[in-house]
C-alpha cells in the first residue's frame, strides 16, 4: 500500500494549481439534472466539463503541467500524444503561451477531434497520426522526444496533470449545498480520477466514488484486481476518450484504496445515453462523456434519495458516427436485428415475407439481395427494426415456419462490423 507520507496528504499543490487556472478555464456549472433526478427518485447532478474551453476538462492538467514548467522546458517544444481531448487542452496551452508542440494521434481519431485540435493550436503546433491506438501513438511520441529533445506532457500519469483534474473536484465541492452521497467519475487512463480521489480522500471521506470504464476497454477494473496495472491485450476503441491499455501506474496508487467500486458499461448503453441526453436535454457528449450517467442504472437501489454527481467529462463528440451510435442503441436495446434470409427467386417471394412473417410494427431497414442464375433461392441480407423487443421471438418463429430462415447475425461480431 502507498505510504501515507507519499499521498498528498494536503491539498496545496491543487489549490495551487487553481489559481493557476483561475483566469484559464471555465468554472463549470453543477447544474441538477430534473429527468434524472425524477427516474432515480435522487438527487441526480451534473459536473459540465463539457462546457470548459475545449469541451472538456483535459485543459485543466495539460495548462497546469505546461505553467509550471521552466522557460528552458518549454524552449525545447513539448509533445504529447492523445485520443483528442488532452491534445486540445496541450493545443490550447501552446497557442497561448506561444510554445511550439508536436501533437501524436491514433490514427482512428474522429475527424471533429482533429479539426479541433488544430483550431486551438494554430501555427504552435504539428500533429503525427500514428497508431491503430493511445497507446501506439504514445509510444511514438516518447520515441520522437529521445530523438529531437522535446518534453513529453502525459495524458494523466504525472502529478501536475493531476493537480490539475483535481480542480475539478475542489469545485464541485464548492458548488454542492449538501453533502454528495455519490461521485460517478469516467475512467481512461484515471488522471480525472486520481484527481477527484486526492481531493475527495481529504475533504469529503464519506462520498462513494465509483469509477466506470468501457466494459470492452476496462484497464483500471484489471488493474484493481491484479493489484497492480495491467497491460489489456486488445481493446476497442468506440469509446475512444476512455480506450486506454493500461491505466497510470501513479494514478493507480491514488485511486486503489479510495474507489469505492469500479463500473463497466456496454457500448450500447453507453449509445442509449448519448442519444437519451441529447433527446431530453439537449447535451451533447462523447462517449467517455456518458459513462458517468450509463452507469446509474447498475446502482439504482443504492442512489435512491441520495445526492449523486456525475461528472461529464467532454463534448467533442463527431457528427459523422451518430448513424453507429443510433444503430449500436437499438441494437442493445433489441430494436434491431439482422438475418441471413432465403427467397424464392420468383415474382412475389419478398411480398411473401411481408404479408406472413413481419408484424404489424415491424419494418425492414436494411435489404441486400442479388438473383443468381440457375438457382431456385438465394441468400438475401436483412435487417428488421422493431417497436417493441418483445415482438423479437414472433418474427423468428414466422421466418422458420414459412422457411425463410438461414442465420441470425447480431450475435457474430465479425459480421456485424460488415453492416454498422
């Protein structure tokens, strides 16, 4: 266990790091979420970093390492490498203390982060893509510092990064009129949660902190359980905010004894929230940024008339992949299925599968079908969106009694990444 000695075990360097910011970022709203609040029967509010200058809290550590360093670092150019949102906040420093950075990013990275990236940045900065992951392109941008001198700025796991994530928590804090029963914090590679755990730890001991990762990218869960961080072997990247191989390991020492409980969150809950936000309050997030609020559902019973915050942590969400966030929604939500289906290559067969196997609500969304010669039937691709999932199992009985059967998709990845 970390000696006592080596934690913070006051909150100067944080409050120093807020001063620092004072006049640097934005003093987010807390602002009660009523919808929720009514669902939960509790008091459910939210942190808005997506509101902060660069739409999310990531400018907090990435300003704060950056002012703390001497004129000679900062000669030599920094570098750093990130999914987006720590680039932004590494961009926005440079621009504004006018310090020539060189900027590595995932290859997969949304173009929105990218366009945003070099708004902020403007002439200080260059970026690389590299890599299929964070952790690719991390390992390029420590390489090109041993080549060319520059400094490297973790994304989290240095503690003036921290210091500065940690602000966040000092305000909510601040911002509370009562005290918080429960603190919902996204995870990635845990610098906003060490963050939140170094300040929480001393002024508030008694909130539960529960962390929540990607289930399919959940590097803090495994490191918890294995006592130390692990490397994930592979990962997916949808949640690309949080898709991070292995936590920090300092980060990892702040946040062990004081999470009170990691929660993992599928993707398509993850979708649902997105599109629950936007449709409701008009919030647009990423999807690191709804992890905190995806994750209430698991902790329904314990948050029941308790005063609960979570923290959304960015906006910097692309337009271009709500088509994939609306499609992996209804699918977890069973509204969407997709089959391999066998027609007749006959006039009328499809009026067949309209008027005998589909339902009353139910609607083909997807048709891919080509006649082959000399053949009696052929294979035809479909998808069927449903109003109701309980109308799942009529459809499939209907396409078996009346032979159109052949295979149902949803449940085979490698398929399923063919048509969303």
């Amino acid at each position: 266990m970390m000696k006592e000695e080596t934690y913070p075990s006051v909150l100067n360097s944080v409050y120093k790091a807020a001063e620092r910011l004072r006049n640097v970022v934005v003093r987010t709203p807390l602002a009660v979420n009523n919808n929720l609040s009514t669902i939960y029967n509790a008091r459910i509010s939210f942190k808005r970093e997506d509101l902060q200058r660069v739409r999310s809290y990531k400018i907090r550590g990435a300003y704060n390492k950056m002012a703390v360093m001497s004129p000679e670092s900062l000669a030599k150019g920094v570098v750093c490498a990130s999914a987006g949102n720590h680039a932004q906040g590494v961009a926005f420093a440079c621009n504004t203390m006018q310090v020539k950075g060189t900027i590595f990013m995932p290859l997969p990275t949304p173009g929105q982060k990218l366009e945003q990236v070099k708004m902020f940045g403007g002439t200080y900065i260059d970026i690389v893509l590299y890599g299929d992951t964070f952790d690719e392109a991390k390992d390029a941008a420590v390489k090109f510092c041993d080549d060319n001198g520059g400094i490297f700025i973790h994304p989290f796991d240095d503690q003036n990064i921290i210091d500065g994530q940690a602000t966040a928590a000092l305000e909510i804090l601040e911002q509370s009129d009562e005290p918080i029963d429960y603190l919902f914090v996204p995870v990635g590679g845990g610098g906003l949660a060490a963050g939140v755990c170094t300040v929480f730890r001393q002024l508030s001991p008694q909130t539960k902190i529960i962390g929540v990762e990607p289930s399919a990218a959940a590097s803090m869960k495994k490191a918890l359980e294995n006592g130390k961080p692990v490397l994930l072997e592979k990962i997916s990247r949808f949640v690309d905010g949080a898709a991070v191989q292995k936590v920090g390991d300092l980060n990892f020492e702040l946040c062990k004894s004081v999470l009170k409980d990691m929660a993992l969150v599928d993707e398509g809950v993850v979708c649902e929230t997105i599109l629950s936000l936007y449709n409701k309050d008009a919030i647009v997030v990423e999807p690191a940024g709804a992890l905190s609020v995806a994750a209430l559902g698991k902790y329904k019973d314990q948050i029941e008339g308790k005063n609960v915050v979570c923290i959304i942590s960015g906006s910097n969400n692309d337009i271009t992949r709500m088509e994939e966030i609306k499609e992996k929604a209804l699918l977890h939500a069973g509204l969407k299925h997709y089959f391999l289906v066998r027609f007749a290559q006959r006039p009328g067969a499809l009026k067949t599968f309209v008027m005998n196997v589909l339902g009353p609500n139910d609607d083909i969304t997807f048709f891919e079908y080509t006649q082959k010669n000399s053949k009696e039937k052929g294979i035809a691709v479909l998808g069927i969106g449903l109003r109701n999932s309980e109308d799942f199992t009529p459809l499939l009985n209907n396409m078996k009694k009346y032979d159109f059967f052949v295979n149902y998709l949803n449940n085979d990845p490698s398929l399923m990444n063919l048509l969303i």
